[in-house]
C-alpha cells in the first residue's frame, strides 16, 4: 500500500510517498488565501479567486486523481481543524472529506455575513482549510488520518 504524507506550510503544499520524491504546488496557506486583516476572514470574490488559483496550481501539481482513502499529516494545524469539525484531539484520528465539506460551507457562509463561531481563528487556518478541501476533492482523497504532531 502507498501511504502519502500530506505537509502545508505557508507558501508550499506537498504529498511524498515513502523513498521517493515529494510531489508538491507552490501554493501554501499563507498564498493561498488573502485575508482582511479586521475579520480574517476573506471577501466573497476573493474566496472565489482562492478557490480557483488553488485548483489552477493543484490541476498543475497532480494532473492525476489519486483516489486515496486516505493520506497521512503530522502538521499541528490540521488537528486543529479536525477539532473544529467536532473530533477529539487524538493522534489517529480520520478527517473524512465530508467533515472539511461542512468546515468549508460554514467559512462560505460567514463570508457571506453569516456566524464566524467555530471557524479557523487564524490565516494559516483558513487557508489550510481551502487547500485540504480542494485536494481532498479533486485528488478524491476521503481522508486524511492524523499524527502526532511533529516535534
């Protein structure tokens, strides 16, 4: 079985499979959505440009799906948004992409004017939680299992 490592930082976004190189987009959270310094949160239009520009440099990086179950992460940032979607702060836990969707549609929504509560409170939230659910969709990756974070 192939097991992908799945690591964002701010300006990269990366898969390595184990002894081969790292299949990786020059798109990271901090690239990957502008945020108003006030709300954190991004304008409708520039949500909408995020979305594409991150799908442009995914279609770019992986021009394959990769029809995974699952990839695996360390990164502490993506605990924290599985928290958000309701699961507990637990090494091995699965982020289904079905729980990112519902993450995903509260952010559209508090874009529109909706409640921000249980949301990302930061940038590297917000855009992490753009990337993972624009890989998770178009890489068709169901989930992502969880690590202890890295030291």
């Amino acid at each position: 079985m192939t097991r992908y490592q799945l690591h964002i930082t701010a300006h990269h976004t990366s898969l390595t499979q184990a002894a081969q190189s790292a299949h990786s987009m020059p798109t990271g959270w901090q690239s990957a959505l502008p945020v108003d310094s006030h709300t954190l949160l991004p304008t409708t239009a520039g949500l909408e440009m995020a979305i594409m520009q991150v799908e442009d440099a995914i279609s770019a990086s992986w021009p394959q799906h990769l029809a995974l179950d699952t990839v695996y992460s360390s990164d502490a940032e993506l605990q924290q948004l599985a928290t958000l979607c309701g699961l507990p702060d637990t090494a091995g836990n699965r982020l289904e992409r079905q729980q990112v969707e519902s993450l995903f549609a509260r952010l559209a929504n508090a874009v529109e004017g909706g409640l921000t509560s249980g949301l990302p409170a930061t940038q590297a939230g917000m855009g992490q939680l753009l990337i993972v659910r624009e890989l998770m969709h178009h890489l068709d990756i169901a989930s992502i299992t969880l690590l202890e974070p890295a030291a």
